[in-house]
C-alpha cells in the first residue's frame, strides 16, 4: 500500500494549502474534519484534481470514530491541524477545549492503536506571553510558555501532551507554532486582516486593518509544506519549533501590496498586538534540511496575482 497522510482541518487556509501540495506530489491524502465546506479547497484545486483526496466528515471529539479513520485508510502520515482558534475558543471554552485538547489526544491514541509511530501537529507563538515577559530580540524557541489566551493554553497543553505520548508509548512528535500566517484562504482568526486587506484590494474596497505592529508573516503555502516535511522527517522525540522569518511591520507589509496594487486604500491601526516581534527558528534550522520562507513582497505578489485569477470566487 502507499502511504497515506491523514490531514484534520483540511477545510482551513493551512489545511487547504497542505492537502494542495500533496495533490502536487502525488501523494494519497484523506482529509479529516467536521466541516464540509470546500470553499477554501477550490480557491486553489479543481473539482477534479480534489478526486484523489479522501473527504471524511466527522468530529474529532469521537474518540472511536478517529481510531476507524486511521484504520480503515491504513493510515502512515498524521498532520494534525484542526482546530478552534482564539475567537472561538474565547466564545465557548468547553468546545474549544474539547476539539483542541480532548481531539489531539484521540489523534495520539488512535496513532497508537494502528501503529503509528510519528505525529506532526499545530501549536501556535500563542503559547509565549506577552513582550514584557522577554529579553529584547527574537524568542527563543525554549523560552518559557505563559499564555494569555484559553487558545494559547490549549495549544501549550497539547505540547505537553505530545511529550507523554513519546515518553509512554514512544510516540514521536513534531509541533511547527506559525505567527501571522497570510495568504489565499485565510479569512479566519485573529491575524487574518492583513490578507483580508489583500482580498479587499483585489476587488477595489477599502480596508483598515485593526492592528499594527512587528511580527512575523509567513506564507500559507510555505507553513503547509513545512508541515509535510515535519510529518515525514521523524524525529526522535517529541519537539516543538518557531516558524521565524525576517520580521516585518504591519505598514511594511501594506506596503508592498501598495507595490502591486498602487491604488488599495489599506489603513492600519495604532494598536500593536500583544505579542513578541518575532522568534527564533534556528532550531527548526538545525533539525531539518529545508525551511521553505517565501520573501515578503513575493508572497503578497502571489497572493495578490492567485486573488486576481479568482476573481469574483474570492
């Protein structure tokens, strides 16, 4: 049998991008996720090239339904990102708990009922406090985790998570924490205003983006295929990485969709997020032989260019 990669989440901007590239490859890919909404999944794969993927339909809460998945389609590669970001986490903390904490869980139980030994998931920089927490410069990537969101202390309890997996079972993992992910299909969370900004320029609308600030941005479609390489570069042992990149501002990044589109009203807003400027990635350097980390104003020329041939989808 090939190998299969189980991909939860697939409905969202990283999951989308994630099952795209491994169309690309020609690798079997079953997605796994409670939502059957194939919007962000056309924006950037045609209805037949979406047949040689496996759309499941289901709640990762259902700890037996899980264990059928992994069975049923002989399932060797896990990239786990479903999720319930910082909004809704914050509207109903059960749920998010549930579906974050609860449903990473049943992915390492169900991996170990079918024999597999390696997990790449979704963590998130939520996990590290606020600016005032940290010496100046890039966090490092084992820098202490004290977040201030119940999304942020999901993700941190799921690293955790992993660890004991590893230690009791043997199970490894391998968790990536993206910053401002932007690109086609980000339209949800606390972070996606930059590139709905890009959407709105696209269709010559206004747009004020409602935070300001130094971060980190990187490309939907560079975080999937670093997800990939995670999931099939084992690692022995349970370990969690900073996607970095150089940082930029949120009028740099303005900027350089003004570039294309020298006519978008882009604002943005005199309200810095409560997050470090950027982390360091060394470690994610040292352990894998490729970072993928398009350039800036590329990525938002892409992302602008894919947005035009959409069109009216977008």
């Amino acid at each position: 049998m090939a190998d299969t990669y189980l991909v939860t989440g697939g409905m969202g901007c990283i999951g989308a991008w994630t099952l795209y590239h491994l169309h690309k490859s020609g690798k079997r890919a079953v997605n796994f996720d409670a939502s059957a909404d194939r919007q962000r999944i056309d924006w950037l794969m045609s209805a037949e090239e979406q047949e040689s993927i496996s759309f499941l339909q289901g709640d990762l809460r259902d700890s037996e339904m899980v264990k059928a998945v992994f069975a049923e389609h002989d399932v060797s590669h896990v990239i786990h990102l479903a999720a319930l970001q910082v909004p809704f986490c914050r509207a109903n903390p059960s749920l998010g708990a549930a579906v974050n904490v609860t449903g990473t869980v049943n992915i390492f139980e169900a991996a170990k009922a079918q024999g597999v030994n390696h997990i790449a998931y979704a963590s998130s920089i939520g996990v590290y406090g606020p600016p005032s927490e940290f010496p100046p410069g890039l966090i490092a990537n084992d820098a202490p985790q004290n977040p201030r969101t119940l999304y942020g202390a999901y993700k941190a309890c799921t690293e955790q998570v992993g660890k004991v997996y590893y230690y009791d079972d043997g199970i490894s993992s391998t968790c990536l924490r993206p910053y401002t992910v932007y690109g086609v299909g980000r339209d949800q969370g606390m972070t996606s205003e930059p590139t709905k900004a890009l959407a709105a320029a696209v269709k010559g609308q206004p747009f004020k983006i409602g935070f300001s600030g130094t971060m980190q941005f990187q490309l939907a479609a560079d975080v999937a295929r670093q997800f990939i390489l995670a999931a099939e570069q084992q690692l022995d042992g349970a370990y969690g990485f900073n996607l970095g990149g150089k940082p930029a501002t949120v009028s740099e990044f303005v900027g350089f969709a003004k570039d294309v589109l020298p006519e978008a009203e882009i604002d943005v807003a005199d309200a810095p997020l409560p997050f470090p400027a950027g982390f360091d990635d060394s470690a994610l350097r040292e352990s894998f032989g490729r970072v993928y980390e398009t350039p800036l104003d590329e990525g938002i020329a892409a992302t602008i260019a894919h947005m035009q041939r959409l069109g009216d989808a977008i």
